[in-house]
C-alpha cells in the first residue's frame, strides 16, 4: 500500500482529510484521463484507499464526494489497515487480496442479500429447474429483492428481464460472457421478455472514442449477444445512441429520474468531480431508464407496474440503488438485482479484466493456439515453485486463476471437485490444470465462433427494431 503524505495522517481534522481525499480523487481521474501508466495509477489508487479508510476511521462514516464532514465520533486511534480495504466502483475494482473482493464484506457495504441455500431451493422450487450452476458455485451471491420476484412468477404476475453491456471495444472477452450466459437461463426457465442495453453513448463520454466508432463498436458486440443464443422473439436488444432518439417515453423516463436526483447525491454515489463533463453526470439516468417498463411501450404496451430483474456484476449495483431510490418516488417498482463476482484477470483476481490489455483476457477472438499461449504463460498459479513442493503440499485454488476459470465455464460438479481435490493435494500439477482449462475454453470459443459467423446484418437489425415481443400484456 502507498505511503500516505508526511508518513501518518493521524494528525489531521476530519475536514483536511476529506480534502486530501477529494484532492486524490481528483489525481486518479486525471491519470487515467491522460492514459498513464498501469502502475502509476494503480499507486494512486491504492493511496486512495488507504485515504479513504483513514477518513472513515476518523469520522466513523464512508467519504462522499461533494459531503465534507460535519460531526464525528472516532472510531480508533490509528489510521487502520488500508490493506484490508477493497475498492469498488463502476469503473474500478482493486483489492490486496490474491483470492480477489471479499464479497461477504461487499454485501454488508452495499446493504443487499445473500444468497443462500434456502434462496437457490426456492429458485428450483418454483421454476421446476435445477439451478444454474453460477447459483450452485455462489458466481451470483447476491440479490436485491429476488423473493419478490419469485413471488410475482407464483402469483402468475409479469415480470421482465434487463441486463447491458458498455462496448468499449470491437471484441469481447470471456468475462463477458457471464451476465448474458446466466440471463438466457434465467430467460429460458422464467419464460419472460429480456431488454439488453448497449450503453454506447456511455463508453463516448469515458473513453477516447468518436461517437460513429462507440456506436460501431455496439453493434460489434450485438452479434456476440446474439451469439449466446436469444430468443429474437423474446429480446430486444438496443443502442443508447440509436433508441433515445426514437423513443419518447424512455427519454421521458430518463427526465423523471433526473428531477429526482440531486447533483450532490449523483457526486455521492458516483465520485464525480466538478471537472467531469456534464455527459458523465447525467448518465446514471439513462442506465437507470430501462429498469421502468414505460420506457419500452411496444413490448409492454404503456403499462407502468411491471417489475425489473437486473443480473449484473456488483460493481453496476450503486447505478440501480439510484434506481431504487427513485422508483417510489415517480410511481414505479424498484427493480431487482442478482449480482455476480468478477471475472478474474489472467494474471489474478486483484482486478477485473480489461479490455484494453490483451494479455489480461481471453477474447472471443483468440484462436485455440492464443488460448493456449495466454494461459500458459499468463494465468496466475496457486501451485507451489516445485514439483517436489507441490507433491508436498498441494496447490491453492483460491488463488489459482486456472481453477477460478473452471468454475465458471466447467458445467459438471463433480468434476469440478475432482480437480480441487487433486489440486489441493499435489496429485494433480499446475502444468495439468492449465491443461484442462485449456480444452475446456478452446472448443466453447470455437463454437462461439462459429455461431457468431452465422449472424446477417438482418438478423442484427431484427434484435434491434423497437417491436412487439411474443408476450401479451
């Protein structure tokens, strides 16, 4: 963890530490702005944290932007362990953990649900299915409001289905994959009308990409979507640069929830600076817009009271307690949420993959030698430095990215826990399990790949024509 200023901030008021903070916030932005180094701004995001933890040890109260301290009680008398610390936002995740976010932590922070045993039982209950095995392996561990859900499916009421993608680049990886893999599942057991966004007009504002490029790239990843296979007369899928300006009542919607937000609580929730662009501090709005069936009057014919389930990673989850918040207050249900986990970079599960390191991910594009190749020489190993030792002792799993990989793409449990046994014990060798991930990942993305070769511009076009779905209401 990076030093803090002057060694110690045990000396400073509530006040000059929310400055610093504030000061820092600044800093990162402006890095990642201006395209500087991996490691300078992962430097400043750590001193950050650590800023950040000791603001909440003075104060007793989480730093929000744009909310200097009033009273305080102190928590302790030191500054804390910034290590223990994870960051989590939108467009950050960054721990000191090799296993990756505490996500037990992460629910008390954010206030959702976990989800447990009785839930998943529930969940085979009432579809009749037995669960998806990122439920069985905790990949989705939490919810925001599922029981409601799984009310309204048994009281035979409607429900629909939103999830999205930000096309920050013309191929996606594997990590990609997770949220629309499980959301077909959930489609196909639920038997209800999905709505995908791609937020184009949102990766123009945050990265250096022309509008005729972001919206290029949108349609880029249309076809890996489709390539999941959806059902086109279940889903409409949509680019924000495109369907804003075709439909009333979504931008009516996005008005309603703009009203109801002040710029405080959007700096707040999001860390936004008064050096943003005004782009950047209203789009929440236009991600929160499709949570509220009006903004789709073709597929749900104008009715105000059909409530949203959102599956996404945890880190879109402060977009929709926006979202939450506002509902009541313009005459809407509060959407409900299913989170998952991150996917892990090749080289560990400090951080998320990136798009724009090729060699942090596994893309839909490699072909069966860059697989190959990336995960030899890239994923992180559990295992010990030699063979002798590993013998000895096992390997770890809960670090090891070869294994993190396996469960999320290697459908048979018992397999799974073959691996782990064989692994953890030493009998099965680093070399081995990257073995096994590697057939495992070649034939899916070659499969992937042949699907996705299939789909016409028509076909595209057929997914993203604003329509009646097969559903009546």
């Amino acid at each position: 963890m990076a030093d803090l200023p002057n060694g110690s901030c045990c000396s400073l008021n509530p006040l000059e530490l929310f400055e610093q903070v504030t000061a820092q916030g600044e800093k990162v932005r402006s890095l990642k702005a201006e395209k500087a180094s991996k490691d300078e701004i992962d430097a400043a995001v750590k001193l950050l944290l650590s800023l950040k933890l000791s603001y909440k040890t003075a104060t007793g109260q989480d730093y929000k932007a744009g909310s200097p301290p009033a009273d305080f009680t102190p928590l302790s008398n030191g500054p804390g362990n910034a290590e223990e610390d994870d960051f989590v936002d939108p467009w950050t995740v960054q721990t000191s953990n090799a296993k990756g976010v505490d996500y037990d932590k992460l629910i008390v922070r954010f206030g959702s649900s976990k989800i447990d045993k009785d839930l998943i039982n529930r969940i085979e209950r009432v579809t009749g299915h037995k669960p998806h095995h990122f439920l069985r392996r905790g990949i989705f561990f939490s919810h925001r409001d599922m029981n409601q859900i799984l009310d309204a499916y048994e009281n035979k009421k409607p429900f629909y289905l939103y999830t999205g993608r930000g096309p920050s680049s013309e191929a996606m990886h594997v990590g990609h994959l997770v949220p629309f893999i499980f959301t077909k599942w959930l489609q196909e057991v639920f038997n209800v009308p999905l709505v995908i966004q791609l937020t184009d007009d949102e990766k123009y504002l945050w990265k250096d990409l022309s509008v005729e490029k972001a919206y290029q790239y949108a349609i880029e990843n249309v076809k890996d979507i489709i390539a999941c296979g959806f059902d086109v007369n279940k889903t409409f899928i949509f680019s924000d640069l495109h369907y804003l300006g075709t439909s009333p009542e979504f931008y009516k919607n996005i008005v309603k929830i703009q009203k109801h937000v002040t710029f405080n609580q959007v700096k707040g929730i999001f860390g936004f600076s008064d050096s943003d662009c005004i782009g950047k501090i209203s789009f929440p709005a236009i991600q929160a817009a499709p949570s509220f069936s009006t903004s789709f009057p073709q597929i749900f014919n104008s009715k105000h009271d059909i409530q949203c389930l959102i599956p996404c990673a945890i880190d879109q989850d402060p977009y929709f307690r926006m979202t939450r918040d506002v509902a009541p207050r313009i005459g809407f249900p509060k959407p409900a949420l299913l989170h998952s986990v991150f996917f892990p970079a090749l080289q560990g599960a400090q951080t998320k993959m990136s798009a724009s390191d090729p060699n942090s991910s596994i893309f839909l594009t490699d072909t069966p030698k860059q697989i190959k190749t990336k995960i030899n020489k890239h994923a992180f190993s559990g295992g010990k430095d030699t063979i002798e030792e590993h013998r000895k002792y096992g390997g770890n799993c809960d670090v090891d990215v070869s294994y993190m990989y396996l469960t999320f793409f290697l459908e048979d449990d018992d397999k799974l826990e073959q691996i782990k046994q064989a692994y953890s014990s030493g009998a099965l060798l680093t070399g081995e399990l990257k073995k096994t991930l590697i057939e495992t990942l070649q034939p899916l993305i070659a499969a992937h790949q042949q699907r996705r070769k299939q789909i016409t511009s028509e076909e595209v076009k057929q997914f993203m024509t604003p329509r009646k779905l097969a559903f009546d209401y």
